[in-house]
C-alpha cells in the first residue's frame, strides 16, 4: 500500500485484510519490480473478465481496538492498494495541478 501523504509504504498484509487459504505467498520479483520495491503477495481475490459478478464474501473477521486503529490511521493517511493483475502495469491516478 501507498501513500502520497507519508510516502512511506505498507505492507497490504499488515493489517488484518482476508487472506488466501493457506496464507499470502511472495511472488518472485523481476528486475523492474524489484527496483521499485514492489512486494508482491498472492490475493483471495478471484476476477475473472467479461463474467458478470455480485459482491463476494471473503471472510469475517471480528478487528479489536487496536486493529481497528491501524485501518483508521491507514485510511486517514490515504494509503491506496496497489494491484497488479497478471504482471501486467498497473494503473496511476494522476492529479492535474496548475
């Protein structure tokens, strides 16, 4: 995860989002990946183009203070998840100042 604010990255796992049966796995990073500091973890996520879907329950969690505090400061601080679907680019959203 990243943010404009801090600058500063987090990993997607730090906090108590769903995990994939059996835990996250690392991917093997290439050069380009490497360099940026990308970390690329496996997801529970399962897309899947031109199917229609409806929302999806991954799991349930039940967060304690203290969880609910990091979400609270990760929102906060604007930290976005960065997704890369089949190693392909990733898109950026690009603010237009003058």
């Amino acid at each position: 995860m990243t943010s404009e604010k801090t600058l500063l990255s987090e990993d997607y796992y730090g906090l108590p989002y769903c995990a994939p049966e059996g835990g996250s796995k690392m991917d093997r990073p290439n050069l380009s990946e490497f360099l940026a500091g990308d970390r690329i973890k496996s997801s529970p996520y399962r897309l899947a183009m031109n199917v229609d879907m409806i929302c999806e329950q991954l799991c349930i969690t039940n967060l304690g203070q203290g969880e609910e505090n990091e979400f609270v400061r990760a929102i906060r601080n604007d930290y976005c998840n960065n997704w890369i679907v089949d190693k392909t680019s990733r898109p950026r959203a690009r603010s237009r100042r003058k």
